[in-house]
C-alpha cells in the first residue's frame, strides 16, 4: 500500500510542441531539447529513471529503473494555472483571459480608484525589461507598473523601498477582486523589484493571487478522506489554498528541493505537492539557456539521495507544467508536452507508459495508489506500473503498456 507521494513540477521543463501548438505560436519549441545544448546541462540521474527513453527524446538507455511517459495537455492554455489544475483533476476547457493590447480602461481606472496609485505601461512586457523602461519613472512618481504576456496574468511590479511588499500584497488583493468574470484572469502577481536606475533586480518576494479552482481537484478529494496535503512552494498560490493543509513558502529552488527533503524524513500520510519555479522564472522567461541547464543539474544531482531515503511506501513523480524554450525569439510559455518519471519500492522498473492524453492521468493514479475513488478527469495507469501484479496488459518491461491510452496521432515504437 503506498502511504505517501512526492509530486514534484520542474516549472516548464516541457519536452517538445504538442500538435496543436501552430495555434498558440508556438511550432518548433522543445524546452529539454533547448537546455541539452548547453555545456551544463547534466541529467544522468533524470536519464537512468527514463528521462531520454520518453518518446519524441533522443539518447535513451537500455533498461532505465523508472516509469517513464510524456502526456499532452486537454486544457486550453499553456501556463502554470491550468497545467497544475489538470495535473490535479480539473481540465479548463475554456481559455482564460488574455490582454495582448492591455486591460480594458474600466479595469485600469477602477484599480487606480482603489489603489489610489496611478499605473504605468499597461500592455505585455518582458518582467526584466519592464522594471528597465519604466523603474525610473515610477521611483520617481510612485505609479504602479501593471503589464501582462501572453499568459492569462495581471502583473504588478513596484520596487519595495517605494511600495513596501506587504503593500504590494494589498495592492493585488485588490486586483484580485476587481479581476473577475470576463476579465478573471488566471493570476494577480507582484513582481517586487530593488536597486538604482538602470540596474533594478526582481527579488524573490514575489507571490501569485491566483484564482480559486472552480471545481475539485485532487487536493479537495485527499484532504476529505482525512490525508495529509502538503504544498511546498507556489502550490499553495496555485490553487488559492483550496485543498491544501500544509504549506511552505520558499526561496528558490535550492531552498525547494531543501524543505522536500526535510518533509521526507517527516511522518505523514498523503501528498506532498512541490513547484521549483526557478526554471520558469528565472531562465526560461529571460532565455538563458545555461541557467536553466545549470537549474536541470543541481536538481538531478539532488536526486539520488532522495531517491535512497524513499520509505518502501512512498512513491516519487516528477513531471512538468507547460514548456519555456529558452532558444525561441519568444519569452513566453510554450505550448508543450509534459513528461513523467515516477519511482518507488512499489513500482517496477523500465514502464513505458507512452503518450498519455491528457494531464489528469497523474491524478487519477495518485487518487488510485490513495485507495480513493476518483471522480475527477483522468485514467489510472497504477495497474501497469505496480509490482504485485500486471492487471490488463501484457507487462513486459520497456514496452508500450497501454496502446488504447495513446493519442491518435502518435506512432509509438515498442522496445
């Protein structure tokens, strides 16, 4: 019986375009394969669990110790909002807001009415470049710099010796409540910045006002069967609280990967959920490319240990949100495949579960591994994947174990 599941998002770390991705602009983007061209890219621990035997990734191994699949995304998006919903349960089939020429003057003006503050930019801007053009003029005056992308968010960026944080806070509270309905974009974030003109550095007091799920996920149906459920980093903002009994704020992603191994050799019995978003923000946004490479090495080296510390009932997945291809002219999220590795004294070895068609089989296999039924989006896949026996198909190891579970499209090789 398998008491406890780490769940682990690389923030972005999207493994090639899905074939819809023509219509987000996003043809061509590959976030691993972008990071793999750098010098610093070290991935031989993601490698041995079956990072590069994915389908659609080159430079497989033979008989790799993991569960192993990529998984295509039902939901109509491509940010860390709906990628984290469908990962817990619930498909957003309907796109979230954006504002490519800014938000509407009714929101602006009843957000400076409330505020108080004036507003500055108010169209999409790169994060580091917007603190650039317009830092100066809002030191200077103490308007607010409000901007978007072309994610579903409503941005806030003021620097914290002009705006204290806690202000800031208040200030996309407000937001919050204003942005809803047509306009219910899928995050209210303050972006807190410090420094002198023109040298302004984002700091790591940032925090996301995210929308409240407008269903369960799998965080709701584990926290009423009485389990334990854990957010480490911006799970909690993720999904507004709801669900959620445990969580921890943290720094970076070192500081991520720090609390998840403290929370292991703790005694609980449920999920804990984590976000490392530094791939996301700091490098796949910025596009660079070794940075994000670096941030891909000092998680796999964090691995092993993890890894030899699991208790003989936990189980460990890491997976993705959405794609960043730091190599595109864009600085924005990319319509991608996610992957999955999973791993645990429970689990064989060398299952390759293929393409699976949607996010939500993640969910449903925890809810499954949990004991729980599972009335949200989703197919299992835990009967594949478990060691006391192969319940349907055939198990042998490094093949395909589900071929109905494969979208149409794909043309899956069995090794």
């Amino acid at each position: 019986m398998i008491k406890r599941v780490f769940l682990i998002v690389l923030d972005s770390l999207g493994v090639g375009e899905l074939p819809d991705a023509y219509k987000f602009g996003d043809v061509g983007s590959n976030t691993l394969r972008a990071i793999r061209t750098s010098k610093f890219f070290v991935g031989d621990n993601l490698k041995k669990l079956g990072m590069f035997n994915i389908d659609g990734v080159e430079g497989g191994i033979e008989n790799p110790t993991g569960v192993y699949a990529r998984l295509s995304e039902k939901s109509a998006g491509k940010d860390t909002t709906v990628g984290h919903w469908e990962i817990a349960g619930l498909v957003s089939e309907n796109p979230l807001p954006t504002f490519p020429d800014g938000f509407p003057k009714e929101v602006i003006d009843e957000f400076e009415k409330q505020t108080g503050r004036k507003t500055l930019c108010n169209k999409p801007y790169s994060g580091t470049e917007v603190i650039k053009d317009f830092g100066k003029e809002h030191v200077d005056t103490g308007a607010l710099i409000v901007y978007t992308s072309a994610d579903s968010v409503f941005q806030i960026a003021a620097h914290e010796d002009v705006v204290p944080v806690k202000e800031l806070y208040r200030y996309c509270e407000i937001a919050r409540k204003i942005l809803t309905g047509k306009y219910g974009v899928g995050r209210v974030i303050a972006r807190p910045f410090v420094g002198s003109y023109p040298d302004f550095v984002r700091t790591d007091n940032r925090h996301d006002f995210s929308l409240t799920p407008p269903g369960d996920t799998m965080l709701d149906i584990i926290e009423r069967k009485g389990l334990d459920t854990i957010g480490v980093g911006k799970i909690y903002d993720i999904f507004n609280g709801k669900g959620i009994k445990e969580t921890y704020h943290i720094h970076d992603n070192a500081d991520g990967m720090r609390v998840t191994k403290e929370l292991q050799a703790k005694d609980f019995n449920g999920l804990c959920f984590v976000n490392l978003v530094d791939f996301d923000m700091k490098y796949g946004h910025r596009n660079d490319v070794d940075g994000y490479a670096k941030a891909v090495a000092e998680f796999d080296a964090w691995l092993p240990t993890f890894i030899k510390d699991m208790k003989a009932d936990d189980v460990l997945m890491i997976t993705s949100d959405h794609g960043c291809d730091p190599l595109t002219p864009s600085t924005d999220h990319s319509r991608e495949y996610i992957f999955l590795l999973a791993t645990g004294k429970t689990l064989k070895e060398n299952v390759n579960l293929c393409t699976l068609d949607g996010y939500s089989d993640i969910s449903a296999t925890i809810l499954d591994a949990f004991g729980i039924e599972n009335t949200l989006q989703g197919k299992s896949f835990l009967k594949q994947i478990e060691k006391q026996q192969c319940r349907g198909n055939p198990c042998a190891e490094g093949v395909c174990q589900d071929a109905s579970r494969r979208l149409p499209q794909e043309s899956v090789h069995h090794r």
